[in-house]
C-alpha cells in the first residue's frame, strides 16, 4: 500500500482534531470567563530510505533520503490572555484585571476560574453561580484579616448582627477662636451730665481692642466742650477691661491731665471734672453729681463654643452630651461638659491654656466638687455599665480664624448587615444599619507559574497538573497576582475574525488531505489494471 494514503489519513484525522477545538471556541464565544484553545501539528514517524553519508577522500557527502509518514497533534494549549471587561449592576460579580484565578472549591478539592459570576447561596455562602463551588478566601474576626490563616468559604449573612461597643474615647480637635471677646456698650448714650442750669451731653464709643474683654473708650463732647490746663480738647480716651463674669477688671486713661467739662466756653458754665473709680460700680465714671455705673453698661459675654456628640452605652443606646469652650482670658478657656440625662460621676469641668503660637500647653480636668480628675464618667439609666471615657483636647487650635470644632469618638450601637461592597484588593466590606463599614472577609487569587499547564474541568474550571506549578494562593493586587474589579465579569476571550480564519485553513487542509487519497487511490487502481 501507498504510505501517501497513511499520510493523508493522519492530515484528515489531525485537521478534524483541530475543526472540533475551533468549533469549541467558537461556541463558548459568549462563555463568561472562557479561555480559548489552539491546536498546533508535528510531523510523526519519518521512515529513512538511504542514510547520509560524510564526504571522503574526493567525493563529497550524500545526504539522507527519508519519507515522512504523515502528521500527528503537536500540542492543544489553552490561551490564557484576558477577555474584555463588561460591567454588570451586581456587587457579587467579580473579575480580575491582570493574572490569576478565583479560588473555588467543592468541599473536598479546590479549582481555579476566571469566571466571576458569583451569588449567594441559601447557605449565605459566596459561590460560583453555575457551578455551586464556595468562593474561598479569609474571614475577618472583628474587622481584622489575617491572611496567615488557612483558606476557607466567603459567607455574607445579610441580616447579621454586630454588638455594640460603648464609647471610651472623645478627641477633640478644630479651632477656638483667638479674637473671641464680650461686648460693652452704654445702655443710654449720650451722657447727660448737669450741674444747676448748665448741662452737657457725652457721647461714649466702646470698640474691642482685641485683647479678651478689653474695650477702647472714646468720650467726645455732643454738646458742651472738654477742657484741660492745655487748652479745648476733642475727646477723652482710655481703656476698660472686664473680667469674664462682666465685672471690672480695670479702667485705664490714655493721659494723666485733668478734663474738664462744660456746657460752654463761659467759665460759669464748668459743670466738673471728669473722675474714674475702676474700685466702684456704683460710680465707674462721674462728673460733678452725675454718675455712670457698672450697670449702666450692656455687657454681652463672648457666646461659647458649642459642640454636641451621642455617645454610647454598653447595651448600644444613644445618649447626647455637649461640651462647651468658654474663654476666661487670653490663651485661657474653660471646658465644661454636660448630659440632660445622665448623672455625671468624674471629669465636669476644666482649663485649656493655649501657648503664644496658639497649640495647647495645658489641661486641667475637674470634678464637681472640684477635686482633680481622669476622666469623663456617667452614670446612665438602666443596667448599662457606667461610661468611663477618655476625653483629649491635644489637637485644639486657637488662632485668629473662625471657630470650627471637630470630635472624633469611637463606639457604636448593635446594627445589621445591609448591604456589602467589593474592592480591588477583594476585601469585602459590610455595610451595617448603624453606619459602620466592617470588613467581612478578603476573597483569595491564586497565580501559577504555567498557566498554560492547567488541566480543564467542567464549569470553566481549571485544575493542578503536573506542569503548571503549584497555585501561590494571595491577597489580589500581590505577588504578581491581579487586583479585583467589583460588579464586572470578564468574557470569552475567543476572536471570531480569528477563528473563522482558522477554520477556514483548517477546511482547505482537510480538502487537500481528501486529495491525497483519491489521488492515491486512482494510482493503485492503475496498478490494478496493469493486469489486463
């Protein structure tokens, strides 16, 4: 028999070998996570008719004569290049952008997919929608992973309930504003002073000067005139400062003359000299019989600083406390906290004492009774622990700029799971009813030195073989491995235009092949009819 029937046999066996894996691809065109195969051919057994010979003496060398007998499969590898990214609306669909495969198991083995169309069990477990298989990564205990630990199922159990944790810790931080000052003002002004039938009229100005509660007063005449030894003067200024509480602090002019005030220029028409007794409420500013008293003046306290905040008790119930910034004086505050509902056992009260740069220096905590204490303490309704909470005020500011104050508290009450989100590095974050964001678990990606060596499983699964190395199981975004793209799913890397390519090929070697035995055939029956 002709060993060209045997060659065109082994071309119609290997290019329908090839039509099947090009007819696979094409039909998992729209397989989420597919990854195409490609088929290459070698040539099988050659049968050598006359071997070579080496040139010698003046003859040259003859090379050898050898007949192929036909083609074999010379390997079907899978492509394992990415497939183009389609976004989705569903937070448990997953891909991966760069190398790597999802890790799935069965509950006995694990398996490896590119196929991220994940959802949620009966069980609340993460699986693969078409197969079943547990996603698998790490569970985090209280928030924290710990990738150190041995794979095991993603479960998100919608409705799951966190304890609640009771506050301990109060931090301030923000800005109390330096300029921060009362305001002073003459409740009837101008001033009327008299003395018989000649009167006058003052007008009193009160202005900040910037320093705390210290305001500038400029006395101008209405009516009448100001006169000392040196001759008509235009106004009588000076300095009043006032202590937290309203009272007088000290009142200080700017000149040492003696003012005199008078209805006119006529000398009969003095009405007296201007006296000021800072040691007198009742007669802070006089002139002949009339008086100004301290409660002749509006003074209007700086409005504290204000912030309130819920705190927690053990059993996760809500209470509101406020703090309040008072300023006692320049770089000098007072802090005072308050409950309506809860009964204050520690910390009520203390001082902030600012530097010249404007951070703090200096706290002081007190009790009600005024003995030196730690901390905040309350007493609170029910069986619920008492609350002990560190309150810092380390991070306050006091510059010249609007007041702005920030606190930043830890506890929080018991909640449910919600909803949960993905991110690029897999970790899963539970969004709970109480408003805190917890991490749920972190979902593993494995990569492997051959990629290629990977045997198939049904499902669009891979498996371990003896040629793709073992699987390096890690965070997404490590060692290599690519990072996780929440609600996308990665499609079939198959490309049409390519395959059709190489189907056409494909179909034209097959034809080829036929011709080589029908050409073969009409050869051998020739043979035949030599008889005739």
């Amino acid at each position: 028999m002709m060993r060209s029937l045997y060659s065109g046999v082994t071309g119609l066996r290997t290019h329908q070998t090839k039509m099947d894996v090009i007819g696979n691809n094409i039909a998992n065109v729209n397989t989420v996570g597919f990854k195409g195969s490609r088929v290459t051919f070698q040539e099988i057994l050659t049968q050598t008719i006359r071997g070579a010979t080496a040139p010698q003496d003046d003859k040259g060398g003859i090379n050898p004569m050898q007949v192929g007998l036909g083609v074999g499969l010379g390997s079907i590898e899978t492509v394992h290049k990415p497939g183009n990214l389609q976004g989705t609306s569903n937070a448990s669909d997953l891909a991966i952008e760069g190398d790597g495969f999802f890790v799935v198991s069965d509950g006995n083995k694990n398996y490896y997919t590119r196929a991220g169309a994940f959802s949620l069990d009966d069980d609340n477990n993460l699986v693969s929608s078409n197969t079943g298989m547990t996603v698998m990564g790490w569970m985090a205990v209280n928030g924290k992973i710990y990738l150190n630990k041995p794979l095991e199922r993603i479960q998100i159990v919608k409705g799951d309930t966190i304890e609640p944790v009771a506050t301990s810790n109060i931090n301030y931080s923000g800005n109390l504003n330096a300029n921060t000052t009362g305001k002073l003002e003459l409740k009837a002004n101008p001033w009327v002073v008299s003395s018989g039938a000649h009167s006058a009229r003052l007008h009193m100005a009160l202005e900040p000067t910037g320093d705390f509660n210290e305001f500038r007063f400029v006395i101008s005449p209405v009516s009448g005139r100001i006169t000392t030894v040196s001759g008509p003067q235009a106004n009588i200024t000076g300095v009043i400062e006032l202590n937290s509480d309203g009272s007088i602090k000290s009142i200080q002019m700017d000149s040492t003359e003696t003012f005199t005030i008078s209805a006119s220029d006529d000398p009969a028409s003095v009405i007296g000299d201007l006296v000021i007794d800072p040691s007198d409420p009742s007669s802070l500013f006089a002139v002949g019989g009339e008086k100004l008293a301290l409660s002749d003046f509006l003074f209007t306290p700086a409005d504290p600083a204000v912030t309130a905040l819920q705190i927690i008790d053990s059993q996760g119930n809500e209470h509101e406390i406020t703090m309040k910034f008072t300023k006692l004086a320049n770089n000098q505050w007072r802090w005072e906290v308050d409950s309506p509902n809860l009964e204050t056992l520690g910390a009520a009260y203390g001082e902030i004492t600012f530097t010249s740069g404007g951070t703090v220096q200096n706290v002081t905590y007190f009790d009600a009774s005024g003995n030196v204490a730690s901390s905040l303490r309350f007493r609170v309704p029910g069986d619920a622990d008492v609350l002990v909470i560190q309150a810092a005020f380390d991070k306050l500011t006091q510059f010249a700029q609007q007041t702005d104050l920030k606190r930043d508290h830890n506890g929080y009450k018991a909640g449910t799971l919600d909803d949960f989100l993905v991110d690029t590095r897999g970790v899963i974050t539970g969004i709970y009813s109480n408003g805190l964001n917890r991490a749920i678990g972190q979902i593993a990606v494995a990569n492997f030195a051959n990629p290629a060596g990977l045997l198939r499983a049904p499902g669009t699964l891979f498996e371990e073989s003896s040629n793709s190395g073992a699987a390096q199981i890690g965070a997404p975004g490590t060692g290599g491995r690519g990072s996780v793209k929440p609600s996308t799913l990665e499609m079939s890397n198959v490309d049409l235009s390519e395959e059709f390519t190489e189907m056409i090929i494909t179909q034209r070697g097959f034809q080829a092949n036929s011709r080589i035995i029908t050409a073969s055939d009409e050869m051998l029956q020739e043979i035949v009819n030599l008889r005739r």
